[in-house]
C-alpha cells in the first residue's frame, strides 16, 4: 500500500480523475493524504492554485475539508464525506454517495446517487439511476432517469423525473416540469407547480398554492384550503379531495359525474351540464378541478392514516440516522485493523504450536491406544452380566423369604377396634412398607433383606 503526503494552503484545489473506486472524506488538517494500491496507481501535477491527481486505480484520499474538489472522470464509485467547500462532479460510471458536504454540483452520473446533509444540490446534465436526496438545502435537477425520493430541501427544482417521484419534508416551493410515473408530495410549506404527471398524484398536508396542469391518472388531495390560495388541478382520471373538518372553500368542479361530501353541509351555487360550483362553509379560497372521469369532495382520512404516516416518517428518520452512522465508519480503517488483527492471531497460534512437544503428543495417543486394545472388553461384559444375575436372584430370593414369613404367621383381624395395633400388625404394615420401598426403588435388595430380618428377631 502506498500513501503520498502533499501540504495545502488556502486556496488551492484538487481535480481528480481516475480508474476505480474512489473514497475520500475530510479532515481539519491542511494536508492531502492518498492510499492506492502501488505508487504507480498515482500521478500527480501541481499547477498554480492547483492539485491535479490522476489515478489508476481504487484509492482512499483523506483531503482538508476547506479544499474545493473537481472529480473530472472516474469508472469506479464515488463516496465523498465530511467537506465544506464547493464539490463538483463531471462524470461517473458508477455510484455517487456524498454526506456532510456543502454546494454539491452533478454532471453525468451513470448509476445511482445518494446524498445526505448538502448544502446544496444542483445536477445540470442526466442521472442515469435512482436519485436519492436527505436534508439537503436548495435542489436542482435537470434529468433524473429513475425514481427520484427527496426528504427533507429547502426547495425543489426538476425538469424530468422517468419514473415515480416522491418528496416530504420541502420548506419551500417545489417545481416539476414534467414526471412519468406517480407524484406524491407531503408536507410541503411552499408552492407547488407540476407540468405533467404520467400516473397518479397523490398530495398531502400543503401550505402553499398547487396548480397541476395535466395527471393522466388520478389526483388524490390532502389538503386544508387556506384563503388567498390558488388551487388548480386537471386530471384524466379520478380527483379525490379529503379537507379538515370545519374547511371553507367554493368548488369549481368539471366533471361527468361528482360525488358531494357526505359529512358537510354544502350548497351548490350552479349546475349544468358536466359543470357545478358547491359552497362549503363560509368564506374561503376557490378550487378549480377538472376531470375526464370522477371528482369526489368529502372529509379528512381517519386518524389512523395519518399516523401510519407518521410512523412511517419515524422509520425513514431512524433509517437515516443509521445510514449515516455507518457512512461515518471508517471501513478501510476498520479492514486495516481486522487484517492487523488476524496476522496477530495467527502469531500466537504459531507460537503456540511450535510450544507443543508433538512427539511426546504421540507417544501419548498411541499410549492410550495400546490400553483401549488390551483391555478385555468380552471380560468386562460377563462381569456385568454376572452382577446383575445375582442381583435379581438377591431380589427373587428376598420375596421368596418374606412370603414364607407372611404364610407361617397371617395377619388376624383384631375382634375388636383397639387404639393402639397389635405387635403383629404393626410388624405386617412395616414389612409392607419395606416391600413398597424396595420397589420404588428407594432401598436395594440387599437393604430390605436386612430390614426384614431385623423384624423377625
């Protein structure tokens, strides 16, 4: 493994390009610090205000995070972490992972792009694989080819999303020009601006105006409609509207067929032919739906909804901490450890082996085993076999006794109850008691023999 050192000043930034993995992650010491493989694996130039690396293979660099970076080109992964000046991305083939970063810039990346806690966010070319974005300040995407999942910007901009797109958690405005495949918004505290969505848009807890040009599926709103809003929805499919209970608001509906809310009292102020306008409450902003199908107005979800939502934002959150968590490891540290570790290991192992007198070990084995083959295996197996003959003879021989005792001297019922029994009985109940002891298992034959005797002396 080969480390080169350079010293950095104020000023000055570092371009990258390379051929492999690259892990780099920030540091509150000016210096430049770069682990590859072999000292071939790097070249380096250094021009006025600038540090040019060029790498031939996966590399770990550990960079002052005041230092401004450029990776120009690079066929491996990206994974930047811990840096507070500017970093700007040309190219990638594959993954991009960034964490604690400031002003974030994205070129053309080829696979998949997660970045968590950026300043800023701004992607002025195409993302090939899913884009996924996590309290992050300003973000503007120009082309996002998969799914697009944004918790928690100060704003959102994008021009193209080719599969579904959610976002929760956005302070400010969001703007879509144009996705193609189902838009959820939740929690949104700015104005919402959506060119087209390809599937369905679902909608949820908005603060600020909402105007959706064109939904080819349905349009599902969770909405509370607050006064000097503008609200304009035009969907293909379904419209669904869920408001809070004491909502006021007028309904400009065009529709074939509407369904009036059940559980609020409203008035329709015109009908005509695919076309109403209903009050409901007193006051309130104006809402313009239009749908080729269905519009249906009625009251907020049930609780549980909302708070399986809520759950489920705690799990993201909780997920996100992990996430970051083990961003923060050091893994190539932690592998360096683990190998340093396992050579320590097999020292001790080593030596340990080489304290063993081996062959004294064998003398001993064959030792043992030359006694396992003179012992008389067949002998032992007699004896046992005797023992346990004698034993149920002992036993048989013990009964045959006690039932010869019983014969000579019977027991006789007393002719009249007496308190206290007769020498004879008492001795017939001891004896039977030996005789349940015996076969309880409680006393050896030989130990109730004894005992029987005692009680005829």
């Amino acid at each position: 493994m080969a480390i080169e050192r350079f010293e950095l000043v104020p000023g000055t930034s570092v371009e990258i390009d390379g051929h492999g993995d690259l892990y780099l992650v920030g540091s509150d010491e000016p210096v430049l610090l770069v682990e590859c493989p072999d000292r071939e694996d790097m070249r380096h130039e250094e021009q006025e205000g600038k540090l040019c690396l060029h790498l031939a293979d996966d590399a770990r660099v550990q960079v002052w995070r005041a230092t401004p970076i450029t990776v120009h080109n690079l066929d491996g992964d990206l994974s930047i972490r811990g840096l507070r000046a500017p970093c700007a991305v040309e190219h990638v083939d594959g993954d991009v992972l960034l964490s604690e970063v400031g002003e974030v810039h994205l070129g053309g990346v080829e696979g998949d792009v997660s970045i968590a806690s950026a300043a800023r966010v701004t992607a002025s070319a195409y993302l090939r694989g899913d884009v996924a974005l996590r309290q992050i300040g300003p973000a503007e995407l120009h082309e996002v080819t998969e799914d697009l999942n944004v918790q928690g910007a100060a704003s959102l901009q994008v021009t193209y999303v080719g599969e579904d797109l959610a976002a929760s958690g956005i302070a400010g405005p969001v703007s879509l020009r144009q996705v193609r495949g189902e838009a959820t918004l939740r929690d949104i505290g700015g104005p919402v601006e959506i060119g087209q969505v390809g599937d369905d848009l679902t909608v949820r807890d908005l603060q600020g105006d909402l105007v959706a040009v064109r939904v080819d599926g349905d349009a599902s709103l969770h909405l509370a409609f607050q006064e000097g809003r503008r609200y304009r929805v035009s969907a293909e499919g379904d419209i669904l509207v869920r408001y809070p209970e004491g909502t006021s608001a007028r309904f400009v509906l065009q529709a074939h067929r509407w369904v009036p809310p059940q559980n609020t009292s409203f008035q329709v102020e015109e009908q005509g032919e695919g076309h109403v306008v209903i009050r409901v409450g007193q006051g309130g902003p104006d809402v313009y739906l239009a749908s080729d199908s269905e519009i249906v107005l009625g009251s907020a979800a049930p609780d549980w909804e909302h708070a399986f939502e809520e759950f489920t934002r705690q799990m993201e959150r909780w997920a996100d901490d992990l996430r970051r968590r083990l961003e923060r490891a050091d893994w190539q540290r932690v592998g360096r450890e683990v190998e340093e570790a396992t050579v320590r290991i097999a020292q001790v192992v080593e030596s340990r082996l080489q304290e063993i007198d081996l062959e004294r070990l064998g003398e001993e084995v064959q030792e043992a085993a030359q006694r396992a083959r003179s012992v008389d295996w067949e002998k032992i197996g007699k004896k046992v076999e005797r023992a346990a003959r004698q034993s149920a003879e002992w036993v048989q021989a013990s009964l045959r006794r006690l039932q010869e005792r019983l014969q000579q001297q019977p027991p006789q019922p007393a002719a009249e109850p007496s308190p206290q029994p007769s020498e004879s009985a008492a001795r017939n109940e001891e004896r039977m008691a030996i005789l349940r002891m015996l076969e309880e298992g409680r006393l050896t034959a030989e130990e109730a023999a004894a005992l029987l005797d005692a009680l005829e002396r």
